[in-house]
C-alpha cells in the first residue's frame, strides 16, 4: 500500500489500484496508536472532489466520534475487525436505535447503509475497529451537521459523562432484551 499523507488523520492511496492486506491493516493500527486522536483513515478515492468516498478507517476504543449528519449523504459501514454499536438518533438527541455491529465471525451485523440526514455516532466497544467506509462526494465541511446537544470533542469532562451515559443506555437495553 502506497500512501501519501493529507494530515495526521488521513491518507491518500498514491496506486492505481488500492490492494490491502494484514501487515498494512497492522500499520494502520500503529499509526493510529501513534495519533494524538487515536485514529487514521486511507482514502481510495484520488481526490475531495470525487463523486464517490471510500475509504479504510482505523479508531481506537477511546476515539469519541461526535454524534453528527451528513446533509444530502449517504453512508455505508462495512465492518472488517472489531466490535461496535453505531448509535442512530431523533433529532432531539434523544436514543432512536442502537445497532450492534461486528466483523463477520462475530455473530453481528457487520454491514449497514444508512439514508442521508441521520443522526449517528459510534461506541466502539473492542480495542480497535477496523472499518470500509463508503459515501458520496464531494467533500464539504458543511455538509457535516453537528449533533447540538452532543458535547464537542475538546469539552473531555463532557465527553466522558456523554459516553457513559450513551453506554449504561446500552448495557441496560442489553439486559432488557
């Protein structure tokens, strides 16, 4: 896997065709571990501007991904390594759906396409999620809404509180069947 480097968190494949294996999902992994952030991406798209995003996502289960919609954008989650509940909400905040998501072997839904217009966020559950992302482009910030009632990811105090209450809700809709 040839890369260039965009920033700290993302990559861009520089090969006619993006082939992966275990030992580049290995570096991918320390790289991530080396971020200050705790997370990396490689792009398979060439460019921002391309009409289609795909790209190989590596978080840490300390990675807090703030709740948040892609306007006009559709997203696929293709689950390689690892275990995670993909939150999705009402517009108010509140907990509409949890979706228990897992690689292949591990007896969960390992892929998920979810409409424009939804808010979500990730609780990775395992020490590393290993991830296929799929979206359309073009890349525009704006096209990113924030969720206002999650916590940013600088207010840590917030986070936290934010994180373990979005896990008790969780454990306790586990226990309830």
């Amino acid at each position: 896997m040839n890369t260039i480097k965009f920033n700290e968190e993302v990559l861009y494949n520089v090969d006619s065709i993006l082939k992966i294996d275990s030992a580049d999902i290995a570096e991918l992994k320390m790289k991530a571990r080396l971020n200050p952030r705790r997370r990396i991406r490689v792009c398979a798209h060439k460019d921002i501007k391309d009409s289609i995003h795909e790209m190989l996502i590596v978080h840490e289960k300390t990675c807090y991904v703030r709740p948040h919609m892609h306007v006009g954008k559709t997203e696929s989650f293709h689950i390689i390594e690892g275990i995670v509940d993909i939150i999705l909400f009402h517009e108010n905040g509140k907990i509409h759906k949890i979706i228990p998501m897992g690689d292949y072997h591990s007896g969960r839904k390992f892929y998920y396409r979810l409409p424009p217009s939804n808010y979500h966020t990730l609780i990775i559950q395992s020490d590393v999620l290993v991830f296929h992302e799929t979206t359309n482009g073009p890349f525009r910030s704006g096209d990113t809404v924030w969720a206002p009632w999650a916590p940013k990811e600088t207010e840590k105090n917030e986070v936290s509180q934010y994180v373990d209450l979005i896990s008790n809700y969780i454990d306790e809709n586990n226990k309830n069947g």
